[in-house]
C-alpha cells in the first residue's frame, strides 16, 4: 500500500525541486536545464523566474546565451513558446512533434483543410531555413504558395510543423522586438534527435515537478498516452498516493522534504511554470484563488508566495523616475511576512527598474 502524502508534502517537495526554497548556485543554464525549460511567450517573465531561484544573476546572463545560441526560444510543451537549452530544444521538439501536430489540425484544421501538410511544412522549412522572418511576413510568402488561404493559419500550421526559432534580439530582456523565426537546425547547425527519449523526459519532469500523477505530466508537456513509459520505467521510481488517493510517481532515490520546514516568501512571474504544470494545482494554488492568477484571456498573473503557497499578486508599475511594487495580498499577511516581502521586493524593483531613480512599495 502506497504512503499517503499531505500537501503540505507535496508544497515543499515542488518548492524545492523549483528551485524556490533557498537561492540556488547553478548558472542560468543549469538552471534552465534542471526545469526542463521556462514559459516564454513575453519576453522578461523567465528573467524574474530565474532571478527569484538563483544565488547570483543577471539579465545579461541569459541575453549572452541567447546570443551564443545556448539558450533558444521556441514552441513545445502545450504548444507555447518556451526558454530551453540548445541541447534541450535539438531532445524535446522531436518527442513533442506528434502533440504539436495535433494543435494545430485541432486550431487550424477548417483554415487549411485540403492542403498537403508535408507541401507546407516543406516549403515553411524552406523559407524559414533561407533567411529570418516574421510571421506576417511567412504568410505573405505562403499565401502565393496557396492562394485564397488565410496566411495566419498557414504560418500557425508551419510553426507547429516545423521546428522554428525566436532569435534575438527578440527575448533580450526589455526587449519586445517583433518576433522573427529561423530553423532550428539553421540556428544551430545541428538537427534534432531522431530517437526522443520520451523515459528520459519524464524523469526529468519528476526531478523538477515530483511527485506528480500521469495526468500531471500530460498537463505540462501536452501529450498523451504515457501509462506505457512509466510502466517502462519500473523500479527507476516509487508511488505514493495524495490525500485525494490520486497515484502519484517519483524517481525511486528521491527524498521527501519535512512539511514543517520554512520556506522564504517568493516572487513569481508571469507563466511560471510552477503554476501550470499540474493537473491538479492545489500543491501551490488554493482552488479559490485560481480565478485571481488565471485570467479569462489567457493570462498567467504574477504572484506571492508566502508560507509555499500562492498569497496574492504583484506587479511594477512606472511613472516618471519611479518604479513601485504594487502586492496585492489575497488576505492579511502576518507582519513578518509583510517585512519579508518587503525585504524581498526591493531586491524585485533593483533588479526589474534599475534605470529608475526611486523605488517604492505598496
């Protein structure tokens, strides 16, 4: 009979594995391969992320990876742009192919309906792998390809057929440049892995996101059918049970932290993955605050952690020479979480509004 873990188990296993209960000494890279890649789809999120998880960072730090082409921004997990190590998106897009495939027949299929994909994603290679283009700019040169399509939905289908880059300056922080692609294999000068490692994925997954359900890790990654893999993996993991008696998987060697243990309040940004890499969220977001961080149109909001768990919101806003934290607390805070918030949110501002000539918090 497998052991039951508490949330408050599970709180503190997904806070250390992210990285969250003591800053980290990995580099930024290190860092982005032990989370198995950090939502992307704007531009700075993934700079606060690392810069709430790691001992020492800098904005620079990954602009100079992107540049050197050891970090690159692309479409995987769930279909959304991620940040990810060279090696990671040359191993992920290959294992992730099939479930991108299906995104865009599922948003795109009426658009292109009689169109040959494999002509398409030919072509979109081809242009893509000549020289660096915006989507807008995609469609224009697909829609002569197949005239009377919606270029949209031809450049969407492209991007999910193809492996396609953001490249910089796109993705420098503060930098919200119009996004221009490339192939994968142009921009590094390497093709993809032909044999995906789909056992290896999810061990990973379980490092940065354990213990977790087989539903958990379809939530992340997108793809289906995974029974089989864990089935494979044997005696490389242990089950236990939440208290929900949900069937949970961790690598066998895993330890357990001590539910008691203090953890320091956090800083989260926008699309953090924390926040969307389980079906079940109560590990980190109470149910009835969901509606507070996840908005009708699509938006991650940037939050609080206190005591490990979701306590509210946060966002910097400008005016003039001042940059204030505004953090909406979704209930009272205890002074000493206030004073570790506050203690906490000047090193935010410091790092988000260096340029401004005063820092407030509110």
């Amino acid at each position: 009979m497998e052991m039951i873990l508490s949330t408050r188990v599970l709180n503190r296993a997904l806070l250390e594995r992210q990285l969250l209960t003591e800053r980290s000494a990995k580099t930024a890279q290190e860092a982005v391969a032990h989370l198995v890649g950090m939502q992307a789809q704007a531009v700075n999120p993934p700079y606060v992320g690392l810069w709430t998880r790691l001992a020492r960072f800098t904005a620079d730090d990954v602009g100079s990876l992107l540049l050197d082409r050891k970090l690159v921004r692309m479409a995987l997990m769930r279909s959304t742009v991620h940040l990810v190590t060279a090696e990671d998106s040359l191993a992920l897009r290959p294992l992730l192919a099939p479930m991108l495939a299906r995104t865009a027949t599922s948003q795109f299929g009426r658009q292109v309906s009689g169109v040959d994909l494999a002509e398409l994603a030919r072509v979109g290679a081809e242009l893509a792998g000549r020289s660096p283009l915006s989507f807008a700019e995609m469609g224009k040169l697909l829609a002569e390809h197949w005239p009377g399509r919606d270029a949209s939905a031809l450049t969407q289908t492209v991007r999910n057929l193809v492996p396609l880059v953001q490249i910089p300056p796109r993705g420098l922080w503060g930098n919200n440049a119009q996004a221009v692609h490339v192939t994968l294999g142009s921009w590094l000068g390497q093709e993809p892995d032909d044999s995906p490692d789909l056992a290896g994925y999810i061990v990973r997954y379980l490092a940065a996101f354990g213990p977790a359900s087989i539903p958990d890790v379809q939530k992340w990654s997108g793809l289906t059918r995974l029974r089989e893999a864990f089935t494979r993996l044997g005696s490389r993991l242990r089950t236990y049970r939440d208290e929900r008696g949900t069937l949970l998987f961790d690598l066998a060697e895993a330890e357990l932290p001590d539910p008691e243990a203090e953890v320091p309040v956090r800083f989260l940004p926008e699309f953090d993955n924390i926040l969307l890499s389980h079906a079940d969220r109560s590990r980190i977001l109470r149910g009835q605050d969901r509606l507070r961080v996840f908005t009708s149109n699509g938006i991650i909001r940037s939050t609080i952690v206190v005591d490990g768990f979701v306590a509210g919101l946060w966002n910097v806003r400008r005016a003039e020479d001042t940059a204030t934290l505004v953090v909406t607390p979704f209930t009272g805070l205890s002074r000493q979480a206030a004073a570790a918030l506050a203690e906490e949110g000047a090193g935010l501002l410091r790092f988000t509004a260096a340029d401004a000539a005063r820092h407030e918090i509110r």
